[in-house]
C-alpha cells in the first residue's frame, strides 16, 4: 500500500485580485492535523511514514502558518497608514466609490477599512490619496 503524502503550496492560498469575500482555501492547524492523523491512520504498517516525511510536513506547516500571520500583519499596516486618506474602491457590482478611510481592522481574518459607512476588503481600493 503507498503512503499518501500532503504537501502545502503556499501559492494557493492567495486571494484572487478583487475578491469581496475571503477565500476559504487556508488551513489552519486543526484541519492540519485532522489530515495528519487519517493519513497516520491508514499507512502502511509495513512501510510507516519516515520521520523525515512527518518532520517535514510539521515544518512546512508551521513556515505556511508564520507566513500567514506576517501577511496579516502586514496587511493590517498598510489598513492603518490609510487612515485620514481618501480612497477609490470598487463595489462587487463595478460601481466606483471613493472617501476617507477613518479605520482599519480585521474582520474575520481579513483587514477592512472603513470608508463612510462600507467595510471595505483592501483587495476593492484602486487607488490611495492625500485627503
């Protein structure tokens, strides 16, 4: 029986360009470790996973995860240095709006601005400028 490997592309757990909602595409360690044990559970006992395939995929989930977390922070940063400035942003139905950005913050793992009374997804501005 072959052992079934699961490997981590971090390309795909990227937002398309202008997506409204977050792509549910991420793991997150409970899942990892869901896929971990079925996958312990039904190897081989004959040919066990290595230690260097269990190893392996420890540490490439936790590079995936930290990567997450600086993609986060780095998005909340760029949420907050457009506060006070006036941004241009897309509705999901191609209607363009603009205003004053007056607030950044995470909404279910994704950083929104506030624009008025919208909560906007960073991946709908087009366009930043000095109010």
């Amino acid at each position: 029986m072959a052992t079934n490997n699961v490997t981590f592309d971090p390309s795909s757990y990227t937002r398309p360009s202008g997506a409204t909602t977050p792509a549910k595409k991420e793991l997150d360690r409970d899942a990892f470790l869901k896929i971990l044990i079925t996958q312990l559970q039904y190897q081989d006992p004959s040919a066990p996973m290595q230690d260097k395939e269990f190893i392996a995929q420890m540490a490439q989930f936790s590079s995936l995860e930290q990567t997450s977390k600086v993609y986060q922070v780095n998005s909340l940063a760029l949420g907050t240095q457009m506060i006070g400035n006036v941004a241009g942003y897309q509705l999901p139905d191609g209607t363009m709006k603009e205003g004053e950005v007056t607030s950044a913050q995470t909404v279910d793992g994704v950083v929104k601005v506030k624009i008025g009374e919208d909560m906007i997804d960073l991946s709908q501005i087009v366009e930043v400028k000095k109010k």
